[in-house]
C-alpha cells in the first residue's frame, strides 16, 4: 500500500483490515470446498508429470505434417511453373497435350478390347516366316 | 511411485495454494457476486496451474496463478453478458437471479465475537465490496491484488498482463474513486 499521503495510506489500510476481516470470515463450507479443489489440483500435477522429451514428442506429428507440405509444395512448385510456361507457343503446347490425350485413349482402348500387341506381332512374324519358306 | 522432486514439488505447490486459495476465493466473489461461480473459477484455476506450470519456477506461480484466474472470470462475466441478453428477449423475464445481491444469512460468518461488533463489520464490509463492484474491472483487479493479496506492483502487472505504469493507474484511481464513495461513511 503505498499511499501519496497519511490520509490515503490510512484509508488503504482500514480497506486493507476490513478486507482481511472478510477473508477471515469466510465459511467453513466454503474453505472444505477449497481444500478439495486443491487436493485435486495438487494429485493432477503429481498425476502428470511433465517432461521436456515427452513435450517434444506431442510435436513431432505436427512438425512431420508441417515439413511434409513443405516438401510436397517444394518438389511441385518447379513443376506447375514449368507447366504454366508456354512451349513453343500456346498453340504447339496444346497440340502435344491433345497428343499425350490421344495416346492415352488408344492405350485404353486396346486394353478394352483385348487387343494383345505381343500376340499380334508374333503371328504376323510366324506368317511371314511361312510365306518365306513355302515360297 | 512418485519420485523425491515430483513429491517436493507437490508439497510446494500444495502450500502455495493453501496460502491462496481464500483470498482468491474473495476476489473471485467480488467480482462474479456469487459465491458457487467464485468456487467454480478458483477450483479451475489450481487446476489449470497444477497441469500447465506445475514445473515452472515457485516464484511465479501466483502472478501465473491471478492471470489464470482472472481470464476465467472475464469468460464467466462474458457468457453472462451473452446469457442475460439472450433472456432479456424472453417474455416475462425480469432479471437474473444471479444479479441479485448475496443474501446476507447465506453469507453468515465463521465467527462471531459479538453481535453488535459483527452487525458494525457486516455493514462495513458490504458497503466495501459495493464500492469495490461499482469500480471498472481492471482498477478492481488491480486494487485487490495489490490491496487484498499483496502482490508487489511488477507481480500485478505480470498478473494482469500490462505494464508497471497501467497498474499504478489502475490502483490510483481505484483509491481516489473508493475515497470518494466511502469518504462520508469513512471520515
């Protein structure tokens, strides 16, 4: 308490007494509920003892998810800038993308069909080689 | 079982609450006006000391220990100011019962010297703690934790989470507006 006068110090120090005399007065239902909170207070942090180590270890998964977008948005980022520049001109670039398209869509439907590419060629291979010998 | 420094940190942690736990109890009834929502944030407080800072320095565990208390205080005023806005749109609702002033027989003292000195400090005492609500929070909180729990003006701050400078504010204007109130009752 650190009044500018002795009148102010004495005004705080009567608050200061009326204030103790509240804190003594509070009843014995009221501090039983308290010693009980701090029972409980007091069994949870022998409950839960807390270790640098162990800290470390809850933040591991975060850190492992956070470096792991990292990584991913390192080794994509090149990638989507070498995509979005153009090659050759727009025009040239969309011509391969229809052709890589084109592709892709023939391989399936020769997979949809049963088409055997190894098959084919070798009976075009035996046939050619019987022409070459009955002839 | 526990180990020596778990126990010894417990028997400190122990005393340390023992030795607060009242006055915390009070300031907490002052500022909520009832006293199961005072034993509700305090209880919550040791708690949320015992598992957050339990390992931290002794010496700073009461600036820790009012800081925590003081943020559940402001979330229970909170959800009241929701809740009574909320109410007010009831029909038929005239007022909390919480915001009624405590009911003196419930609040009957420990003990009793004799009737008409406790009579002189009951009124006293409520005349204080009504001057003391009427105070902004922040000039309350910083009165009672300099006044009622003694905390030095660098704990306070730290337990208020604001400069040396605002707490010595705070507490001026705290005194000058309590003088002002009780000066007629407190010549």
């Amino acid at each position: 308490m650190n009044g500018s006068d002795g009148r102010t110090t004495q005004f705080e120090q009567r608050v200061r007494a009326l204030l103790e005399e509240s804190v003594a007065r509070v009843d014995h239902r009221v501090r039983a509920r308290l010693r009980a909170a701090r029972r409980a207070a007091v069994e949870e942090a022998a409950r839960a003892p807390r270790a640098p180590w162990w800290r470390a270890l809850t933040l591991l998964p975060t850190a492992g998810a956070v470096a792991a977008a990292l990584l991913v948005a390192l080794v994509l980022w090149p990638q989507r800038m070498d995509q979005s520049l153009p090659l050759n001109g727009g025009g040239t670039a969309v011509l391969e993308d229809l052709d890589l398209l084109v592709e892709a869509e023939s391989e399936e439907l020769e997979l949809i069909e049963g088409w055997d590419r190894g098959f084919y060629e070798w009976a075009v291979a035996q046939a050619d080689s019987g022409r070459g010998t009955s002839g | 079982m526990p180990d020596s420094r778990t126990y010894d940190r417990s028997r400190a942690l122990d005393r340390f609450l023992a030795e607060i736990e009242v006055r915390a109890f009070r300031i907490a009834q002052i500022a909520l006006r009832n006293e199961d929502d005072a034993l509700d944030v305090v209880q919550d407080a040791m708690l949320r000391l015992a598992r957050a800072y339990a390992d931290r320095p002794p010496e700073e565990w009461k600036s820790l220990f009012y800081r925590i208390l003081e943020n559940r205080i402001r979330d229970v005023q909170r959800r009241r100011s929701v809740r009574s806005r909320f109410m007010a749109w009831l029909p038929g609702r005239q007022n909390d019962p919480e915001d009624e002033p405590d009911d003196p027989i419930a609040d009957a003292p420990s003990e009793e010297p004799s009737v008409v000195q406790r009579l002189q400090l009951d009124e006293a005492i409520g005349v204080l703690e009504g001057a003391l609500r009427e105070l902004p929070r922040r000039q309350q909180q910083a009165f009672l934790l300099r006044a009622l729990e003694g905390l030095d003006v660098a704990e306070t701050a730290r337990a208020m989470g604001c400069s040396e400078g605002s707490v010595k504010t705070h507490y001026f204007r705290a005194v000058q507006s309590l003088r002002a109130r009780l000066g007629d009752t407190w010549p």
